[in-house]
C-alpha cells in the first residue's frame, strides 16, 4: 500500500544561515556568558550552584533546572546559575539540589512556578523578531558586564 506524499509544513524555521537555530544557539552563546560572568568574584572565579566547588568564569556551564527544550523558561534568570561540569553533564544538573537553591535564592515556590511555566506553555517558542530583540539586549549586557569586570571575552 503506498501512503500519500506529505507536504511541506508550514511555518517550518530554516536551520541554515539566518535562520532559527543559529539565532537560538547565538541567544544561548551569550546568555551563557552573562549568567557566568555575572557570578565572578573580583578573581574570576565562579562558585558551581550546586556542589560549591570554585573554578574560572569560563570553565563552567551555563547549568538550567528546567531544561532548555522549554522556551518560556530557557533564558528566565531564575532558572539558571552557573554549574561545574561534572555536576551539569555528569549528575544530570542535580535537580533536587538546583531547586532547592532556587527557592533559597529567589523565594519558596520559585522552582515550581518555573515547572509550572514551561509546561503551561509548552511548544510556544519565540518569534525571529523576538529572538533578535533578546540577542541585541543580551549582547549589551554582556558588554556592560564586561566593561565593569575588566574581562575581554572572545
């Protein structure tokens, strides 16, 4: 039995240049860089969030307690801190560690509400226009922070 052909979907993202997925891994790239770079001490060093052990800004992850497949939470402060990469890669972000910081930094119920938003919105994903407007915004962050810290960033 022969199925029929499927049509293009419509609305898909170009992955390619100057499409989606570059933007997106762009916002990534330099949120990365001001969550870490944010959490320096005058040395350069940055606590992970979650085990305590101290290493330079740039050798750690830009570690989410609820994962980046969820566009409502991906680039939200409070869902993100700097984490050593055992603790990231190896332990899977150590959720239970993670969330219980979270609430201890930002309030009870913060982990939760943050749960609660990705799933709520599900599948809603940010428009070009949105993403660029985040990419501009990050960007001059960064280099305000940098500006402040010293640090030249390649």
């Amino acid at each position: 039995m022969l199925l029929p052909k499927r049509g293009k979907r419509k609305g898909r993202r170009k992955d390619g240049p100057g499409g989606y997925g570059p933007l997106v891994a762009e916002c990534d790239r330099v949120f990365s860089r001001v969550v870490r770079l944010s959490e320096a001490g005058p040395d350069g060093r940055v606590v992970c969030f979650t085990c305590g052990t101290r290493h330079p800004w740039n050798g750690l992850d830009c570690g989410h307690y609820v994962r980046r497949g969820h566009f409502s939470t991906r680039w939200d402060r409070r869902n993100v801190a700097p984490q050593c990469t055992t603790c990231n890669r190896t332990y899977g972000g150590v959720p239970a560690t993670f969330a219980a910081k979270i609430d201890r930094r930002y309030g009870a119920g913060t982990a939760a509400a943050l749960r609660q938003t990705a799933h709520e919105n599900a599948g809603n994903r940010h428009t070009r226009n949105q993403l660029e407007l985040k990419l501009t915004r990050l960007r001059r962050e960064l280099r305000e922070l940098m500006a402040r810290r010293g640090v030249l960033v390649g």
